[in-house]
C-alpha cells in the first residue's frame, strides 16, 4: 500500500505524541520523606541513624538501585549504609533494594558514630528505578558532631558483649551497668532487661537483621555498642 505525504507526516505526528504518552506514564511515582537532604547533629560516642525514606503511593512494584557517588567522613567515624532489605558495614558503592509493593517504603539509613572525634561528614548516594534509570535522585547526608576531640579518661572497664543466634553473653565487668537494651538500626526497642551479675546469658527474641545496637545504663557513663549477630 502506498501513502501520501500528507498520510505519512501525519503517522509520523501520532507516532510522537504516542511516545509522550508512554514515556509520561513512567513519570517518578515516589517522593522522599522527609526530603532528599539531611542536615542534622549527632551525638559524641553514640550510634544515631538518619533515613531518608521513599513513600510510594502508586499502583506497581518499584525496584531502586542505588550508587554512592561521593563520601567525606572525619577517619575516626563509623559509618555504613542501609537500605529496606539489606545492611552494610560501611559505606558500599552500590546496591539494590528488595522489591517495594504496593503500601511499602523504600529506605536508605545512614547509621553513623563518630565515637570521640568532632568534625562534619557529607555524603551522597544515587538513586533511581529500574523503570526509569534516567531519572536519578541524589541523596545527601550532612552530619556534624562537635564537642571533646580526645577520648575522656572515665573510670570504667569495657564490657564484652556477644549474640549467637538468639543467645546475649554478656560479661559485666565489676557489675558496672543495671540496664541492657537491644535497639534495631531504626532506634526501636527489641528487648531490656536488668542485669546485676557479672557474666551474664539472656535468651532474646528472634531479630531478622545481622546487626543490632546494644546500650548499658549503670552507674558509670553509658556504654552502646553496635553488635554482628552471631550464627551456627
């Protein structure tokens, strides 16, 4: 079959406006709470997380990548990233979130100590979806920790705490702390306890993470240790 000009510049037109139509239906169907940017304060020598969450409100499955594109952390400092399926030691170069359903969130948490060392941490992940790899979101933390930059010389004995799968050994040196609590990554309670003895075993509930933060309150200053659950 043969067509005119005037056939073919107007199949051409409906082609485009077609190609439109699509490519808008693959417009960004998520917004990041509470925005794309952190700018916060953290406490000395205690773990504190900052999440930057996805909220997804639309009808499909989204599926996000994420790259770190750059990290300027003072040398002393534990940092690692996180996201809604998985959690890192430190500060990976890329990843891959579990899928996000219809109703659920997507998360990138930034967990952060920056132990006896003052100074300012800013770094910053890319994000994007599968579906529309073109369109990128840049994540930035900005972190700043102020106060002694030398380690204070208190008075106490480090306590060794250890998790087996779902066992807490814990040796309480000259039964300095009273209270134990077991925190997720995102700061909730998972278990407390009083403790008295100096070695100590407590049968905790089952935790779907490999990484808790563990903090002892007594009578010296209190003592949070992030901790690698432990599995035989």
């Amino acid at each position: 079959m043969l067509f005119t000009k005037k056939q073919i510049h107007e199949g051409i037109v409906l082609i485009v406006v077609l190609c439109a139509t699509i490519n808008s239906s693959f417009g960004q169907s998520y917004t990041h709470s509470p925005n794309d940017t952190i700018i916060a304060n953290a406490n000395l020598d205690f773990y504190s997380v900052f999440n930057i969450t996805q909220l997804h409100p639309t009808n499909d499955t989204l599926y996000f990548k994420w790259n770190k594109i750059s990290a300027s952390v003072p040398s002393t400092w534990e940092v690692s990233i996180c996201d809604n399926g998985h959690c890192n030691t430190s500060l990976v170069d890329s990843g891959a979130m579990d899928p996000v359903y219809i109703g659920d969130i997507g998360l990138m948490s930034l967990h952060l100590n920056p132990h006896f060392e003052s100074g300012t941490a800013i770094i910053q992940y890319s994000i994007y979806t599968t579906i529309s790899p073109l369109q990128v979101d840049t994540l930035t933390w900005i972190i700043t920790a102020t106060g002694s930059t030398s380690i204070p010389n208190f008075d106490y004995l480090q306590p060794t705490i250890s998790i087996n799968n779902q066992t807490l050994y814990l040796n309480n040196i000259d039964k300095q702390f009273t209270s134990l609590y077991i925190n997720d990554l995102n700061g909730n309670i998972i278990y407390q306890t009083t403790i008295g003895g100096n070695k100590e075993q407590h049968y905790i509930p089952y935790i779907n993470s490999p990484f808790v933060i563990v903090k002892l309150i007594g009578n010296k200053i209190p003592h949070q240790q992030k901790i690698t659950i432990l599995t035989q």
